[in-house]
C-alpha cells in the first residue's frame, strides 16, 4: 500500500486514533449533473479518493453510492452519517445506520431512506461522511462529501428527475396483466398497466421482443379453458399493436388452467389466475452477411 498523502493525513481531536480524511478544499468543490428519462446522477468529485454519487433510476427514489480509484477501505460494514459542519455549533452528526462495503469500483449503495436523507441533510448544510477502517492496517478512514454550491446543482437535479420515466426496465420486465373478471376484453386497470409498459417500450428501442403467456382459471372445461387464455393473450396483443409495437417482436403463446399463480379452490385465487404474463427481453438483431464485392467482367466474354 503505498503512503498517505499528507494532504489527506490529519489527527482529528474527537478521534483517539489516528484518521485518514478524504474531502476536497472548500474552493475546489463541483458538483456534477447528468441524466436521462432512464437515470439521473448527482456526483460530486473527491480529492485522491474517487466521488460520492447520488442515483435515482426511473420509478425508484434516490440511492448513495461511493466509488474509489483506489482500495483505500476493507470490506465490511462502514457507518453512514449526514455529519453538521464545524460552523453549525450545536448541531450533533446523524447516524444514518451502515452501509456494507465491497471489494469493488463502486463501494457500496445505500438503502434509498439513506439516500434521501443525505440529500435533505445537504439542504441543510449537513455533509455525507463515511467512516470505516482502512483496507490495511487499523487506521480510521473518513471520505466526506461537502455541501458548498450544492442548491444550483440540486435544482439541475430536479429537473433531471422531473422527466424520468415512471418505470425502469427492471420494473417491467416481467409484468401481468389481469382479467378478474373471468372475461377477454381488457378492464380499464389492465389498459392503465400496458400504457406503462407502453411508455417504456417507446422510450427503450433496445427492448425488441415481447412474449404473452395467457391464463385461465379452472371454472370451465380444458378447452373452454385454453380458449379463454387465447383470446386474453390476443387481447393484450392487440393493445399492443395498436399502439404501435410491431407484430414480429410479439410471440403469443397460452396456457389455460396448466400454470395456476394460486390454487384455484377460492374465487378469489381464481382471479388471480385469469391473467396475461408479459416478458420484455432484449436480443441482438442478427448480423446482415456482408454482400460480396461484383466480378470484374471477363472481356473475353463480351468480344
């Protein structure tokens, strides 16, 4: 391991040991913005160490992350805290619980109560602070992040996240669609549902291939049953197409009463198992073969 920079070696008073702190001098700190409608990401850079990272993905709320150029701490455990600045007398650290830290670019992501209570403490002037053991050796590391210029960049940040999607591709990877019912005609909950997937779908033109898996509860015969889970499967194709997927990235397969969510010895699991399962997958279009390059014509054919 090689030495600690002096810039980042300090004996902190309230510590009886000594401590390594990672942070960026006041006039050097920035913050940085950027996103999509899939993800926004405020980051601020840290001296010698790496950056702390808050992420907010479509249809989830905001998670800490912090990642390291360098292994500077071990694995295990660290503690978490939306520290109070040495101008806020008064004011005690908030422990926010620990965080589990990886061996890894990315050291640990926090649980997204941690994340938004981080960024409510920045309002504040309050500072992310990790604290956790060093990687070797039984030093004491600190890596704080600091609110200075955090409110214009905070603004950017809403408005990043003011256009996110309402969901993400894990959210609706694997959805269904209900018919409780017992009909084949899409209720106004199952329209709301595919508009969602809809919206993502639009949006993510890297998701080409949709599989409907239809259902049926076990009320009537095995064909009737098996009809029934057709047509429900046609249904949701056809919402589908309409609202422009294309025919040849849907595969329609059904079921009937074979693959129950629910025993079907009450109406109300019965409903459950009048349903649509959709999977959303994403496969990599085949490679067109390179047309091979025209002969030359052979002049002694055309004297």
């Amino acid at each position: 391991m090689r030495p600690y920079p002096l810039a980042v070696l300090c004996l902190l008073a309230s510590q009886p040991v000594l401590a390594i702190s990672f942070q960026t001098r006041l006039e050097k700190v920035e913050w940085q913005v950027e996103g999509d409608q899939f993800e926004c990401r405020l980051a601020q850079p840290i001296t010698d160490f790496g950056s702390g990272v808050f992420v907010r993905r479509a249809g989830e709320q905001v998670t800490f992350s912090l990642k390291a150029r360098e292994r500077w701490l071990g694995r295990g455990n660290a503690t978490l805290l939306a520290a109070a600045a040495p101008w806020q007398p008064g004011r005690g650290d908030i422990n926010l619980g620990s965080v589990s830290v990886a061996n890894a670019e990315v050291l640990f992501n926090s649980s997204q109560e941690q994340g938004a209570r981080l960024l409510t403490g920045l309002l504040e002037g309050r500072s992310p602070l990790v604290r956790h053991r060093a990687a070797m050796g039984g030093d004491v590391v600190e890596v704080r992040l600091l609110p200075a210029k955090f409110n214009k960049a905070y603004n950017e940040y809403l408005g990043c996240t003011a256009k996110l999607l309402p969901v993400n591709f894990d959210q609706v990877r694997k959805s269904l669609v209900g018919f409780p019912g017992g009909g084949v005609e899409l209720e106004p909950l199952a329209q709301a549902k595919l508009d969602i997937i809809l919206s993502y779908l639009k949006a993510d033109p890297s998701v080409n291939r949709i599989q409907l898996d239809g259902h049926a509860d076990n009320s009537g015969n095995r064909l009737t049953n098996r009809d029934l889970s057709r047509r429900r499967a046609l249904a949701v194709m056809e919402y589908l197409k309409a609202n422009g997927i294309p025919a040849e990235q849907i595969t329609l397969r059904f079921h009937g009463e074979r693959y129950p969510l629910a025993p079907n010895n009450k109406e109300v699991n019965r409903a459950k198992n009048r349903r649509v399962s959709i999977f959303l997958d994403r496969v990599p279009e085949a490679a067109t073969p390179p047309v091979p390059a025209a002969a030359p014509a052979d002049p002694a054919a055309t004297s």
